[in-house]
C-alpha cells in the first residue's frame, strides 16, 4: 500500500487520472499536504511529489511519472498525458513552435510519450492538416442523439434505451420540435451546417417512418447549403434493413456506420449483442446493394475471453467486409457498465493483451491500405492506450475529426446531447448540456430550448 501525498496542490482529479495507470486503486492512498495527518499512523509506503512546489501541473505530473516509473517498472507509452485529444495538443504545440521535429521532440522530452506514439499524433495531425482544414466562419456541426438500442451491451455507459414504439414515438416528437427551433436560431444567426452526424444508442431503432420524418425536419429546418458530410449510425447489424437504408439513401447520405465489435459469435452472445457475424455480414450486403454507402466498422480490443488470436482474425473479416473507414477502439470500462460491476479491475487485466490487439491492428490494417485519420482516449482503457479511425482511399470523417480538435461550434440536440459553443478570439468553448435521461428530456425540453438560446446562441 502506498500513501501518495502531492504538496503545492488543491485539486487532485488529474494527478489521480495518471497515478491509476501505474497502480490499482486499491494499492495506494493520494493526500494533499493538507490533507496529510503525519500524527497518524499511515500503513504502508509513503511517497512524496513536488517537493519544489512546481506551479505548472505538467512539471508535477513529470515528478510523478518518472517516480512511478521507478517504483512500478512501467513506462506507460502516452507519458504524462491523460486527456480525450492528444492530436490537438499535437496541433497547438506545432502551431506555436511552428515545427514538426520540435512538436515531436517536446512531446517525447517533455510529455515523455514514446516514440511511436508521438509519431502516431504527428502523422494523424499533418493528415488531417491536408484533408480537413480549419471550418469556415459561420458554420457548425449538427449532432443529433437517438438514445434507444435492441440492448445494452456489457461495457455500455452511453444514454441508450430498451423502449418499445410508443416511448420512442414520444421521444421522436420532442426531438423533432428542439430541431425545429434549433434550426429557425441557426438561420437567425446567419449560421451554416458543415456536417451532420445522427449517433446513440442505435439511430437505425428508428423504423424507416420514423427515419423519414427525421431526415425530413433536418432538410427542412437548416441551411445545408454548405454541407460536406451527413453521416447516421447504423450500428447494430439487427437494426439494417433495405427498407431503412433506402430511405437515408434517398435524402442523399452517403455515411453509415455497421458495427460489428468483434467477429466471434461467442462474444457478440457474452457482451449482449442481439446478433450474429452472418448478421454482419448480410448488413454489409444490404448496404452495398442499396447504395455506395461510405460504411464506417468500429471494432474493439480488449473484450472478454478473446485472444490476440481471435482479434486478428475479426480485423481480416472486417478488412474483407470492404468498408473505407475502421474505428479500432480499446475496450473502456465504464463506471456505469455492467462489467464494471462485475470486474472493476478489467481494464488492469487487459493491458499486455490489448498492445498486442492494436500492434495487429496497425499492421493489417496498414497492409490492407488504410492510415490513421483520427484518435482520442478515455478513461478506464484497457492498458491506458487509445481508440484510432482508420480509412482509406482519403474518405476521413470530417465530423469525427472537427469533434476531437474543438475548433467549432457543435449543436447536440436530443437527449444526452452536449452542444459546445467555439469561440475563436478566446479559443474558448462553452458547453450546452441536454439531460440525459429521454422521459426527463421530453418533460424539461422547453427548459433546453431555453439553455441553448442563453448560451449557445446569445453571446456568452
């Protein structure tokens, strides 16, 4: 057991963030100095940092990465770095100093991530650099949340329900009148839509009706006139239909997303999934028979009782399932999943097995002609590594990359949803948040028309 105090500080959120990926929670104790009773007597080891009252938290974090290196033998390949969007640091410091080799070098000397990884972030950064530039002036992203899926998955901590027709008929009508509103103040303001996404839960729980007469408010309600990307999550193979996909099809959307998650039978029946890989497979055909969809795959690393082995061999089936972009993700165990519950300590168990998950998935993927176009992380991930898009034949997602780099303006509407309001002159945001929960959502709605007209679309 190790007592931890760290002096100079208040806050001990982010320090805590990096210190649980060297230990477990339950092998350590973190103080304050203030919070420290030296007349106590304290089991275990007692470790103190910044003894020299470093004012910058980055300097701390170096003191207590380079300690826990010693004590643990770790030497966590994202250094010092705990946050969702290393690629925009990547951009800010590259910006700034105005150098490639300078980024990479601060990031491996002074964050001290690896060497792959700060040439993974500089790759990701100067593609993206080339095939996504700066939004124009007066444009946003539209995100719109279905939070409904066929069930919920074992690792799941998104806003998704299990609700029959007339509960998401109630939900669709309440969507359907903050879109309204959302689109009259958006043409008030002279503002433009980049790129749609439609996410979840599964988007696709929609019948084709109910699809019709969400696509039908959008086209109606904002100015698409400068639109590059609409995109709707069709993620559970069980929800695809010809039917469905005709409609999205007509409305001129051509990116869908079919998740598979792993191409094993057994996992997909362990972690709730409500299909088969021949479900998958049949998804792909329906969608490659109604249009030439740009079809994004999300896999993920890490899931229970599977292998290396099996990984590889869901990547190939994946890869020969043809879809021009793959999300890799390493498992997250969220507080408010079920395997949280049933193993807290999951995403320790995993590490080494996932690095040799995503060192196969680079390679093949690499192989097969597709590069990183996009990256973040979560907290909890199995080994404390990332989730990275892949595409190829240059068809990134322009939505994916725009929501990660934070230099525009999103409009989340439903409930779960999280508009972020850019300010460029301050490189400042400010969030918009909806209720999560779709009953509360659809009795408070006019309280969130209400939040988005203070502080979204009134100056802030």
């Amino acid at each position: 057991m190790y007592n931890i105090i760290i002096d100079g500080i208040t806050d001990k959120y982010e320090y805590n963030e990096l210190i649980k990926i060297f230990l477990k929670p339950e092998e350590y104790t973190l103080f304050t100095e203030t919070e420290y009773d030296v007349s106590l007597e304290h089991e275990g080891v007692t470790i103190e940092f910044n003894g020299e009252r470093f004012a910058h938290k980055d300097h701390i974090k170096r003191e207590i990465y380079k300690g826990l290196s010693l004590i643990t033998g770790k030497t966590p390949p994202w250094g010092i770095l705990t946050g969702v969007r290393p690629v925009k640091l990547a951009r800010e410091i590259c910006e700034k100093n105005g150098s490639i080799e300078q980024t990479k070098k601060k990031l491996v000397d002074f964050y001290l991530l690896s060497e792959e990884k700060a040439r993974l972030l500089i790759d990701i950064y100067r593609y993206q650099s080339q095939f996504a530039l700066k939004p124009e002036d007066k444009t946003a992203g539209l995100y719109i949340g279905i939070p409904f899926c066929p069930t919920r998955c074992l690792y799941c901590s998104f806003t998704s329900n299990q609700q029959g027709e007339e509960e998401i008929e109630r939900y669709l009508d309440a969507l359907l009148d903050e879109i309204g509103y959302a689109g009259r103040k958006m043409k008030e303001s002279g503002e433009k839509v980049e790129t749609v996404y439609i996410g979840g839960g599964t988007p696709t729980t929609l019948s084709a009706y109910q699809i019709d007469r969400l696509l039908s408010r959008i086209e109606t309600s904002f100015d698409l006139s400068c639109l590059k990307e609409f995109t709707v999550e069709a993620g559970r193979p069980d929800t695809v239909t010809e039917e469905k996909l005709k409609v999205i099809s007509d409305y001129g959307i051509k990116r869908i997303s079919i998740n598979p998650q792993t191409m094993k039978d057994h996992t997909l029946k362990l972690i709730g999934r409500s299909h088969t890989c021949d479900d998958i497979i049949k998804a792909f055909d329906i969608a490659n028979k109604t249009d030439k969809f740009i079809i994004n795959a999300d896999i993920i690393a890490g899931l229970p009782e599977e292998t290396p082995e099996d990984f590889e061999n869901t990547v190939r089936k994946v890869i020969d399932l043809g879809p021009e972009n793959i999300t890799v993700h390493t498992l997250a165990v969220k507080r408010a999943s079920r395997l949280m519950d049933s193993d807290a300590a999951y995403h320790y168990k995993q590490s080494q097995t996932v690095e040799k998950m995503l060192e196969i998935s680079r390679t093949l993927l690499s192989e097969a002609g597709y590069r990183p176009y996009y990256l973040y992380r979560q907290k909890h991930m199995a080994g404390a590594m990332e989730n990275v898009g892949y595409c190829r034949n240059d068809k990134p997602c322009i939505y994916n990359i725009r929501i990660m780099d934070e230099n525009q303006s999103i409009l989340a509407l439903g409930a779960g949803a999280i508009s972020k309001r850019f300010y460029a002159d301050e490189n400042r945001l400010e969030r918009v948040p909806n209720v999560s929960n779709y009953s509360i959502y659809i009795e408070r709605l006019e309280e969130m028309k209400d939040r988005k007209e203070k502080k979204f679309f009134e100056e802030v």
